[in-house]
C-alpha cells in the first residue's frame, strides 16, 4: 500500500527513543483513564467480541453436545451398541484433534493473520458436523469428531488471541472470559437441546448437525471485522493499525492511539534486535531467510529467552491443570454419572450442572479484573477440591453395583441422600471451576510478548488439549478399575498440587498492558 510506512520508520517524528518512552506504565494508566471515562467498551470492540465468541458457543455446543449423543445413540452406529472403549475414542478424537491443531495453528496465526484462521476453523467446524450428522460407523463418527477437533484446536487459540490483541487493558479480562461465557452458552444450549430430541427417532443427529449453524453466522459476521492492530504492525500496515486502534478507542483517542503505536512498534524493534542479535551469535539465520528459518528464529527466541521461557511455563501449568482437575469428564459423561447413579433423567441433571457453569461464568466476567487473576484463582481452586471430595464420600456409600460404567435401567423414584449429594458436591465444584479455572488460562495470550504470543499460546493451548484428550480417554477406565472414588480422590490431589504451583509462580497481571506483562516476568516469576 502506497499510503503505509514500515515498522523501521518512526510513527511520530521526536527524538525520544521509542523503546524507553513506549514501555512507560504511564502510556496504560492514560489509556486506561481514557476509556474509563466512557465506562464500558465502545460498540465497535462489543461487536468484535460478539462475533469472534460465537467460536466459543461453537466449542462449547461440541463439549456439551457428546455427553447427550452417548447416551442417545443406542445402536445406530455399527449395528451395535457403543462399548466403552467406543465412547473413549468418539469422545478423545476431538481433543486429540485439537492438541494436533492448536501448534499449528500457532504458526499459522502469525503467517496469515488471526481473522483468516477463524474462518478456517469455521469451515472445518461445517464439514464436522455434517460429517457426525451423515454417518453410518462408529469410525466415521470418530472421522467426524476429528474434523471438529481441528477446528476447535484453532478456534481455541486463535478467538482468545484476537480478542486480547484488540482489548483495552482495563476491560481485557472480562472481554477474553466473554467468549468463555460463550462456551458455556454452548453447553448449556446442547443440553438442552440433548434433552428435547433424545427420545427423537435419529435424534442424535439433529444433536449434532446443528452444530453447523454458528459456524455459517461466524463466517459472515467475521468477513466484516478487521485484523488485530499488533498482527498489522507486525507485517508493516501501521495506517491500517490506526484506524482500527482509533475504533478500539472511541472519539477523542489520537493521543492514546500513537502512544499505542510507538509501544507495538517498540515491542516490533525489540524483536528484530534479538533476531540481530541471535544472527551475530551464528544461532540462527538471517532476517531475510525463508519462512521456515524465521520459525525456528521464534522458536529459538521463545525457549532461550528467560522471560519467554518463565510465560511457558505459567502458561502450560494452568492450561494442562484446567483438564486434569476432571472438569472436561463433568462435560463428557455427566449424563452417563447421573444415569449411573439412578437418575431416570441423567440429561436433564446434566442440564442443571451446565447452567451453574454458565451462571458463574458471568460472575467471573464481573470478578476477574477486580480481584485478578491469581487471587481468584487461589479462592476457588480449595473449593473445587472440597467438590470433588463430597463426591468422592457419596460414590463410597452407593451400592456395589453402581460402581460399573454401564448405565443400569431405572427410575429415580428411589433415589437416596447419596446420589443427591453427587449432584450438589458436582455443582458446588463447577461453580468454582468456572469462576476461576475455567476461564484465567485463557488469559495466556497477555503473558507473552509479541514475537512469540502466537506461538507460545499455540503450545500452551497444545497442552490443554493432550491433557483433554487424556481426560477423556481415561475418565470411564478409571471409574472402572480404580473404581468412582479414587477416580475423584485423584482429581482432588491434582488440584492440590496445582493450587501450590499457582501460589509459588503466577503473578497478579490484572490491569498491565500487553507490552508491560513481559517485564513482569524478565527477571523472575514477579510473586512479591
């Protein structure tokens, strides 16, 4: 574009040397001030935020929605009921899927751009669903859920990066753990609908072909929405970066708007200088290799700098500790859990457990960038633990015969205290999870700088899916063989030794901006 400077050329002409003027703290407190004066979000960033989060009802729908399918899908499949060894595979392939995206996806966002890799993931959720919704075996259907398993892997890492890169700091949080609410709509909605068409003829299908509805909205919706202003300094638009801050910003905002500009670029010449630098070192090729050279170039630079490494690291335990604490079996198989225990309606309970997700997903949106990230995190995980606990102590006084996995005949109308008290102890632990856990990791994209936010969020999304993939095919082998007790009891300890590791190495970022969470983590873990 003939109107466009390039990242080398200064943005306002002064002598202030960009790198100490662009990382002052005082460039986020007036950009703070300045949009605290109209309140809320302008409409523009509200409607980036809608849109891009459909990406979440889409995950969210896909979570949800397989808990109701096993259940529903009887013998249509094969000719034969599902064995567990199916349901692991049907449920897991989407989380492996996911885990095989989510570096790719990575690397993809920083060559093509966040927007295009949200339409990507929204064709492949289309061809996912249609696929579930057509097929005839069980290892179609598990083709199927794979296809989908791409598509959230990239949606995944991708939506909470787009959102991140546009957001003002003061309302970053809340806007990242909107699309997290948007999820939970998602289960909520497959739950519901689960409910309705589970004792449809082929109602399972419906179930799942549905799933291509918000995908085909997002695709439209998504060509109307600009690429994030850091990717556009990144690849040298700076005139298009401003029009999209001043529409982030509101009326009135060139001022923030340039103070903005000199800090991306900043962040921008810092990376070349390191790319230099690493070339002065023979460690790595030069700037004006191929593509694949500058992979290893960020590579490189995300794993031998310090502050990159410490970003990882926070990263990957929070995310891989949002699975292992069991949430993603909740979503699974509740239905199965609540049909094992005796209810004559195990949908309509895993109904009631979606809804608590999504009412305390809307506390965390209120919560998160007031009493921050790692408190929130350090008062919720105890009462997660005590949840899984109380179930632990219920599945141990039900009789014998509920401690299999295949689903018993009945009706509720003997149910006990026991299976009651399951249902509260799982709603009390996912009203905890979804306050805390289940949306902080997603503020991954803030704990890294520029030139490798993608590709650091990509591994860290990476991890989240090959513990969710683990999840999900260990979860009914580990009711069987170490029967529901201990299958709790271990959830419980993971979280225990994922409280101490928060306490010792995540620190508060709440109200920082992009570019000054990294000198957070330069020199240590910044606990103080």
């Amino acid at each position: 574009m003939a109107d466009d400077s390039t990242v080398h050329e200064p943005l306002i002409a002064d002598e202030t040397d960009v790198n100490t003027t662009c990382r002052s703290p005082r460039l986020t407190d007036r950009a703070t001030s300045a949009i605290e004066q109209h309140g809320n979000p302008t409409r523009f960033i509200w409607a980036l935020t809608v849109a891009a989060g459909i990406s979440g009802l889409l995950f969210g729908y896909d979570t949800g929605v397989i808990s109701s399918t096993l259940v529903s899908i009887g013998s249509d499949l094969s000719q034969k009921p599902l064995t567990t060894l199916d349901k692991s595979l049907i449920t897991s392939s989407t989380s492996l899927f996911a885990l095989i995206a989510s570096p790719v996806t990575g690397v993809l966002a920083d060559k093509l751009g966040r927007k295009r890799i949200i339409i990507i993931a929204d064709l492949l959720f289309v061809l996912g669903a249609v696929w579930q919704a057509v097929a005839q075996s069980v290892w179609s259907m598990i083709f199927g859920r794979s296809v989908v398993g791409l598509a959230v892997g990239g949606a995944s890492l991708v939506v909470p990066l787009y959102i991140s890169e546009l957001s003002p700091s003061v309302f970053r949080g809340r806007l990242v753990t909107l699309t997290i609410l948007f999820v939970t709509i998602g289960q909520m909605a497959a739950y519901f609908v689960g409910w309705k068409l589970s004792s449809a003829v082929y109602g399972w299908r419906w179930m799942v072909g549905l799933g291509s509805v918000p995908a085909i909205i997002q695709s439209g919706l998504i060509l109307l929405l600009p690429e994030t202003p850091r990717w556009l300094m990144k690849v040298g638009q700076i005139n298009m970066a401003r029009k999209v801050l001043r529409k982030v910003y509101g009326a009135g905002s060139n001022a923030i708007v340039e103070g903005l500009l000199r800090a991306i670029e900043g962040e921008v010449l810092e990376e070349e200088e390191s790319i230099s630098m690493l070339n002065t070192m023979n460690l790595s090729p030069k700037w004006d290799a191929s593509w694949p050279q500058k992979l290893r170039d960020n590579w490189r630079r995300l794993f031998l700098n310090g502050g990159n490494r410490r970003a990882l690291t926070i990263a990957c335990l929070l995310q891989g500790l949002q699975q292992l604490c069991g949430f993603n079996s909740l979503m699974y198989f509740s239905a199965t859990i609540f049909a094992l225990v005796g209810f004559d309606s195990p949908i309509l309970a895993s109904l009631s457990v979606a809804v608590t997700n999504c009412v305390f997903t809307v506390a965390a949106i209120l919560l998160i960038d007031i009493v921050g990230r790692r408190r929130i995190l350090l008062y919720s995980v105890p009462i997660m633990i005590l949840g899984l606990l109380l179930t632990a102590v219920a599945f141990h006084f039900l009789p014998v015969a509920a401690q299999k996995t295949e689903v018993p005949q009945g009706s509720d109308s003997h149910i006990g205290v026991w299976p009651v008290l399951i249902l509260v102890s799982i709603i009390m632990y996912v009203s905890s999870y979804a306050i805390g856990l289940g949306n902080v990791p997603w503020q991954q994209s803030e704990l890294f700088p520029l030139s490798v936010r993608a590709m650091g969020s990509g591994i860290a999304t990476s991890t989240n899916w090959g513990t969710n993939f683990i999840i999900g095919l260990t979860f009914l082998p580990m009711m069987q063989i170490l029967t529901p007790v201990w299958t709790f009891v271990t959830y419980a300890i993971v979280c225990v030794l994922g409280w101490f590791c928060i306490w010792k190495i995540y620190p508060e970022t709440s109200g920082l901006g992009l570019e000054e969470v990294g000198d957070l983590l330069k020199d240590g873990w910044g606990v103080g």
